[in-house]
C-alpha cells in the first residue's frame, strides 16, 4: 500500500515538475500579496488633502489650520473661495475633508461666553481616511478646548494640566496596522493555497481525461486520496513556512509564543482546508469550475474571519455562525501566538472548535470522495 501511495505522490510531483507556474504561483503568489499588503498597511495615513473656507481671516483661525497641518494626517491642498467650489471639490474626490471657518470664530473665542463652531466635513466614501482624519479632529478640538478652558479659569497651562489618563497599549505597542493585517492575509493565503491546490487534484486529472485511467489502475479509493494529498500537504505548509519567515523578517511581526505550537495547529489546518478542496475537486468538471468554487468557498470564509468586520460587531446570527468556520479559529490562534504569546491554556477553546471541525470536514471528506472515485 505504502509503495504504491508513494507511486501516485510522486507521479504529482513529476507532474508539477512539468507544470511548475502553478507551484510556482502558490509559492510566490501568496507571498507577493502579503508584500503588497503589508506595505501598504504599515504606514499611517498621512497627507490627506485638506480645503478650507476662512471667512474669518484672523490669528485665531490660522493657528486652527496649522494645528490641524501639524497632525501630519493633513495637508493644506489650499483654501476655497466659496460653498459651492468645497462641494464641488469633495464630489470630484480632489480633497478628503473641508474645514470652514465662522467669521466670529475669533471673536467668540475670546469671549467669555462665547462657543466657538468650525464645521468639518469629510469623505465618508472613502471610509478609512474618513475615520483616520475624524481622530485627527477630534484630536484637535480637544486640545484646543482645553487651553479655551485654561484661559477662561485664567489658570496657567503649566500648573492646571487638567485630566491626564494613563494610556497602555498590549501586544502592538505601536499600533501598527501591519501586526493586524499581515498575520491576517498570512492564514488567508495558507487557506487560499491549499484549497486551490487540492481542489485542482481530481477535475485536472478529469479535465485532461486521465482520471479514467487511474480509476481502473490497481489502486485503490484510499491510495488515490492520500497520494494526491501528499503534494498538496508538502506545498501548503512550505508556503507557510515561507510567508511567516516574511511576516518576522520584513515587517517585525514578532514570535512570541511557541512555534512548536503553531506548526502542529497549522498542520492540521492545512489538512481540514486541504479535505475542503478534495470535495470541491471531485465535484469540479474542469479546472475553472473548481477554480471559481474555490473563490466562493474562500470568500464566504474571509467573511466572517473577522478580517474585513470584527465579529463581534455583527449579528448575533452572524457570530454564531462564525463558529462553524475554521478559518474564524485559524486566525485567532495565529494572532494569539504570534503576539500574545497564547498557548493551549488560553486558546483551548478555539483549538477544541478546530478539532471538531476538522473531525466532522475530514471525515465528510473522505467518505465523499471515495464513494464519488468509487
């Protein structure tokens, strides 16, 4: 049996020998897009083009501006001469926020009782920016609130500090945005890889009309599954060796907890993913049709990953129907030993979800297959 299981892996390995774009493709393809990705998210958004309509003209509302340019988030792409050229502006996507100024903005700041207004507007269809400009505001106006209040108190800034809360931050110190979305895209692209991978097993086999071949050759159901998955396995968890080495060496996303750990778990990820794309592979007719299955199965996961929208944000029927994803687990495990440093005492529930997934999909798997080889 061992022999010839060993016969059908290494016919797939001459195999892609020969069709060596599409290791080629798994292995540096998931790699690019974590590139891409992370350098693209691991720089904070600066210099978002800022208009303003000053009608007030005066000290008091040039210091607003320079405050807001000094954030770093802004920068002053000019100032509008009316309403309706900032309306235009924002409609053509020229600028991502317009701040206008009263022209009592001075005056009902000096004042005792004054309540000074600046109007904000930003670019809420592009919603990131949107968010990363609001902080900024936000952060802005409270500054400048306080010192309103500190020379209304006729205290000075020096002696009255108002509140001043202590702030820490665990496990991305720094906030970058790459810690949060590069281990993300790394379990992404290992499911994406294997699934493509093993669901091109059977439908290329039957699209080249070779699957007859090997169906009447002295193997049988069991030996054919296993020989395919042997490729498929050596692949996947080589590109994720590869893409975690990146993660660490490019971007800094640190190691924290026990690779031990994180290679048995990853091991069996691949192989629940890997039984996912046997299924979608005996179904498929061609290798576009599993490719196209693969995308839908794929996305339909990324959905409730908590990648794009936290899953604690969504719908009590969403949130538990994310339970029933193994990816939902997969990543919440890599994110915890990679930078929570987590081990089975405080990710056991998800390692417990992904052996019962994995039990159910594996063992679905197997015997579909086989009694659709059969």
């Amino acid at each position: 049996m061992l022999v010839r299981i060993w016969a059908l892996a290494k016919k797939e390995f001459l195999h892609l020998r020969h069709d060596w774009w599409l290791p080629a493709f798994m292995l540096i393809g998931g790699s690019m897009e974590l590139l891409l990705v992370g350098w693209a998210t691991s720089r904070p958004i600066t210099n978002l083009p800022l208009r303003v309509l000053d009608h007030d003209r005066s000290p008091a509302s040039r210091r607003l501006i320079m405050a807001l340019e000094n954030t770093g988030t802004f920068e002053l792409d000019g100032f509008a001469s009316n309403m309706a050229s900032l309306r235009d502006s924002l409609d053509r996507g020229e600028i991502n926020a317009a701040v206008i100024i009263p022209p009592d903005y001075a005056k009902q700041l000096a004042s005792s009782i004054g309540r000074p207004t600046v109007a904000v507007i930003l670019n809420g269809a592009e919603s990131i920016p949107a968010s990363e400009a609001l902080r900024a505001v936000e952060g802005v106006v409270t500054h400048l609130g306080q010192r309103v209040a500190l020379q209304r108190l006729r205290r000075e800034p020096e002696r009255f500090a108002g509140f001043d809360p202590s702030l820490r931050v665990w496990f991305n110190e720094s906030l970058s945005k790459a810690l949060y979305t590069t281990p993300a895209e790394l379990g992404l692209m290992l499911e994406f890889t294997v699934l493509l991978f093993a669901a091109l097993a059977f439908s290329r086999e039957r699209e080249l009309g070779t699957l007859e071949q090997l169906l009447v050759m002295p193997f049988s159901s069991a030996e054919l599954i296993i020989g395919k998955a042997i490729p498929a396995l050596v692949v996947g968890f080589t590109d994720f060796w590869i893409m975690l080495a990146m993660v660490h060496a490019v971007f800094d996303v640190p190691l924290r907890g026990s690779l031990l750990l994180l290679f048995v778990l990853a091991f069996l990820y691949v192989l629940v993913e890997l039984s996912k794309g046997l299924v979608l592979s005996v179904i498929s007719r061609t290798q576009h049709q599993a490719f196209l299955l693969v995308m839908l199965v794929g996305m339909a996961d990324f959905m409730f990953t908590g990648y794009a929208v936290p899953v604690e944000g969504m719908p009590r029927a969403l949130q538990f129907l994310a339970n029933f994803v193994p990816a939902h687990h997969w990543l919440t495990i890599l994110r915890g030993i990679l930078l929570k440093s987590a081990g089975l005492d405080v990710l056991w529930s998800h390692v417990l979800a992904l052996l019962l997934l994995g039990a159910v999909v594996m063992t679905f798997s197997w015997r579909f297959v086989r009694r659709a080889l059969d």
